[in-house]
C-alpha cells in the first residue's frame, strides 16, 4: 500500500511551495493534484533509486511507529483530573499482559507527566478488577525470537525494565491500584512504586520458573529484600499471595477494599500536591480494618495470634529451607520437613512438587539471581535482567515453556536438562553471570540505591528484631519490654493498619521473655 502512493520529487516540491505563496486554496489544490500525478519515469528522473529506498522506508517506519503508537493509547488510556494523572490499563480480555506498544506508551506517559507541573500524583489501575496485569505478552516475544527478529523481541524487554526502574526512581509520587492477578509484569508496574495499595481480588506472583524464564522486572532487587528467606520462595516456586497476604509479605503498603479504589482515586486527584507524606495519610483515610478470621485458606495463628497471612504458619519453616545456596540443599530440606509430622508437612511436600515442575535450569539460575541481587543497586539489578533476558532467549526451556504452558496449554513441558541433577552449575555461571556479555546496556542515568528511598508499608521481620535487641538507634537501648515495642512501632508508624498484628505475630515467633523484668530477647535461629 505505502509503496503505490505517489511522492513529491525535489524539484516537484519545490515548484509546489513557490505557487502556494501566490494561489488561493483552490488553485493550491489543483497544483498539489498536477504534482502528485506526474508521470513515475520523470519522477524517476529527477530522484535517484537509493533516495527512492530510503524515503519510502523512512516512511514506512514512521508509518508503523504512528500506528504503534494508537495501538498502545487504546490500550493503556490517560485520565486527567485536576493535578491528578491515571494511566488505565485495558487490555481485559487479555488480562492487561503488556505488549510492546503499551510499555511505551506507559514510558511517554511517565516521561510527560514527570515534566507536567499541572500533575503531582501519577495512578495506575486497570479497567477490570479481574486482572491489574497478568504479566508480558511472552508468546508474542518468543514468536519474535524463533522468527529471526531478535531486536524486537529484547526492545520489549528493554523498554520494560526502563519503565520498571523510572517508576522506582520518579520524582513525584506513584499510586498503584492493585486489584485482581498481579503477575510478572503487572509487579513490574506497581512494586517500585511507593504506595502499593492491595484490594481483596489482589493475586500476587512471579511464575517465572515455570516458562523457563527467570523472575525479571527488577525481582533480582526487590525479592531478596522481603522479609527472610520469603523473596527466594517466592521466586523459585511460583506461590499465590491473596488479598492481605501482600501487605504482611511486605508486598503491598496498603490494604483498600476495591469497593473504596474509585473513592480513593478521586481524593488523590483533588488532593493538589505532591508531598509523600500528604498522600499516605490521605490514603490511610480508606484502608480496611485487619480481620481476625476469613476463610481458612487466609488466616494463620501462632502461638495464638491471629494474622491474616496465609503463610503464617509457615513461615519459620520457610527460612529453614530456603536459606541454602544450592537448589538440591533446598529439595533435601523440604523432603526433610515432609517427612516429619507436624503442620508443616503438607505444605513442604507441596512446595517439593510445585519445584520438580518447573525448568530445573531457571530454578539454578534464579536462585543465583537472587543471591546477587541482595547486593546489588537497582541499576545493576536492572542490567544484570537484562543480560540474563537475552541468554535465556537462546535457551530451549524458555520456548518450550512459554510453549507448553500458554500456546498448547497442556503443562507438559519437555525441559532439558531435564532434572536438578543434570544442570552443571559452573557451566550455568558461565553463561549467564561471568565474562563479556554484547548486550547493548540501559543507560537508566539515575542515582542507584540499594534500598527503596520510601517506606510507607509496614515494618519488616528486620526492624522489629533490631528495635528489640537494642540495635535500632531510634528506639534506644536494650531492655524493651512487649509493651514498649508495640508503643514504639504503633508511634513511629502513627498507629498505621497492620502495624499492630505484623508486630505482635513477629514478637509472638521470635522473641521471648528475658531474665529482667518482662524484657524481650530475640530468639536465635
């Protein structure tokens, strides 16, 4: 079609724009007519075959970047409201997964809105509590791969991570409605944000290993600075978290019914600044009361201590088994814990299976991820994704998962090495982590960190364990009683939702009392 349309010579173009300065829009009309059907061999006379090549290709990419460019505003639509921005995922039918298009078009929203002086709060949603986003359109990028165009397979992956990191370095604050499967890249989208706020359709995971793949989306940061051993789990498994279950993992900041989500965002729009702390409190004014009792599957008790995290009773036992460096250290003590009696049992057994599913080299190759990560800034956790994005590219397992669990839908994938046993690690580490690698880098161009600057969910597992064994320099000394912690979290945190339970389950599993007058000591692992 581009190829067939007629195009303007030199000299045609500029007998054109000599008559325009002396006709009338008629007359311009009738010239612009003559000049477009000039004869193709004097057209061909006056410009050489190379410029012909290329004029037409430039406009056929333009053509193309114009037509990307649409796709992604319908999908991923711009609300403005007073000072406030909402960036709307809808792509329902496909659970909001993330095309190419769409995170560029996110990127040119977040780069004009950053500049705005009119916008001092960003929001991002979806149009359906069914899915906020169920990840990256991976089919359409290993489609692109096995087809031989390569570069834009990795320009997805590229222009995501850029996204990823611009909105866990933006200058002004992002909101992140979290409401339905929250998945891969979904977490990319809402995890580096300051304010996460979870609703009860909230489903959290990065299944990763089970395409063949690897947590990405800046997991290599943020997993390994959840609270013990819980970010490795996470990653090398797969698991659920529902509702509540974001906001004890250290996940969400915030707990808000979805009924509430419309309401909230509307005070966010109104608010008229940008201040961080204006903004948390305006969204305390909409969160939940914690539960004492839902279903079964939400509610963990221990010691008596009702928390609404459908790991509790667990969650000791998950540091127990995941604290090795080796995955077959993690499969020995699992079969361990399944073996014995005891509530725990179950849940070891289950997880052994969850793993033998998925590919046994992603589950090598996250696990060392996700130990460097925990020293690493979050440029080079960026970098290091992406590196990794394109060596696993040229796996087999990547393909054939992406194959099995969403093309053919069968769940049968034929992993090769096909067990734990048979993935040489020293060949793993000299694939994906050492020597020269040719990928072309980010150039994020921002401070790093290596801890987020903002902090407004509850405390971790750390920081109440320091306020209590006197580590912590803003709490003082040794010698804290349980009522003194719980004063000194409820005071710090401005009697925040969640800070109370989260205190009293920690304090109830790893401290006892000491020797002097109810102080609490904390328990050695």
């Amino acid at each position: 079609m581009y190829a067939a349309r007629p195009v303007l010579g030199v000299s045609s173009a500029s007998r054109l724009l000599r008559a325009v300065a002396v006709t009338t829009p008629r007359q311009y009309s009738l010239l612009a007519t003559a000049a477009l059907a000039k004869p193709r061999a004097a057209f061909m006379a006056e410009k050489s075959p190379k410029m012909t090549a290329a004029s037409r290709l430039v406009g056929i990419q333009r053509m193309l970047s114009t037509q990307e460019a649409q796709e992604g505003e319908k999908l991923v639509l711009a609300l403005n409201n007073l000072t406030g921005r909402t960036m709307v995922l809808n792509r329902p039918k496909a659970l909001n997964s993330l095309t190419l298009p769409m995170v560029q078009t996110i990127k040119r929203y977040l780069e004009d809105w950053e500049k705005s002086d009119l916008c001092d709060v960003v929001m991002l949603r979806s149009n359906s509590r069914k899915a906020f986003c169920a990840g990256g359109d991976v089919v359409q990028v290993s489609r692109d791969w096995r087809d031989g165009n390569k570069a834009q397979a990795m320009e997805f992956f590229r222009t995501e991570y850029k996204v990823n990191h611009h909105i866990a370095t933006y200058k002004k604050p992002i909101v992140a409605m979290l409401d339905g499967f929250t998945m891969g890249g979904g977490v990319g989208l809402s995890v580096h944000a300051p304010f996460r706020v979870a609703s009860e359709n909230a489903v959290f995971a990065m299944p990763e290993t089970k395409i063949g793949f690897f947590p990405d989306v800046g997991a290599t940061f943020f997993l390994p600075r959840l609270d013990g051993e819980l970010g490795v789990y996470l990653g090398l498994t797969g698991q659920k978290l529902k509702g509540r279950d974001l906001l004890y993992a250290g996940i969400a900041t915030h707990y808000v019914p979805s009924e509430r989500h419309a309401l909230l965002e509307q005070r966010l729009q109104g608010l008229g600044t940008s201040d961080y702390t204006a903004i948390n409190l305006a969204i305390e004014e909409f969160v939940a009361q914690p539960e004492n009792s839902q279903s079964e599957d939400f509610v963990g008790v221990v010691n008596d201590v009702p928390i609404d995290f459908s790991l509790a009773s667990v969650r000791d036992v998950i540091d127990i088994c995941f604290k090795f460096n080796t995955i077959e250290a993690i499969m020995q003590a699992l079969t361990e814990v399944a073996n014995q009696p005891g509530p725990a049992s179950e849940w070891a057994q289950k997880t052994y299976d969850q793993m033998n599913q998925m590919s046994p080299s992603s589950l090598k190759l996250t696990l060392e991820q996700l130990r460097r990560g925990a020293q690493l800034d979050i440029q080079k956790a960026f970098e290091l994704e992406l590196v990794l994005a394109e060596r696993r590219l040229e796996s087999h397992d990547m393909h054939e998962g992406i194959d099995a669990l969403l093309v053919r839908k069968t769940n049968d994938a034929a992993w090769d090495p096909e067990n734990i046993n048979a993935v040489d690690i020293r060949e793993l580490y000299s694939q994906y982590f050492e020597g020269e690698h040719e990928t072309t880098p980010l150039y994020l161009g921002s401070t790093p960190f290596t801890e987020y600057p903002h902090k407004f969910g509850l405390p971790t597992e750390q920081e109440i364990l320091d306020v209590v064994s006197g580590e912590s320099p803003q709490a003082g000394g040794f010698g804290m009683t349980y009522e003194l912690v719980m004063e000194f979290f409820m005071r710090e945190y401005e009697s925040k939702m969640g800070v109370e339970q989260k205190v009293n389950w920690v304090l109830s599993r790893r401290t006892e009392l000491g020797d002097a007058g109810g102080t609490l000591r904390v328990i050695k692992s």
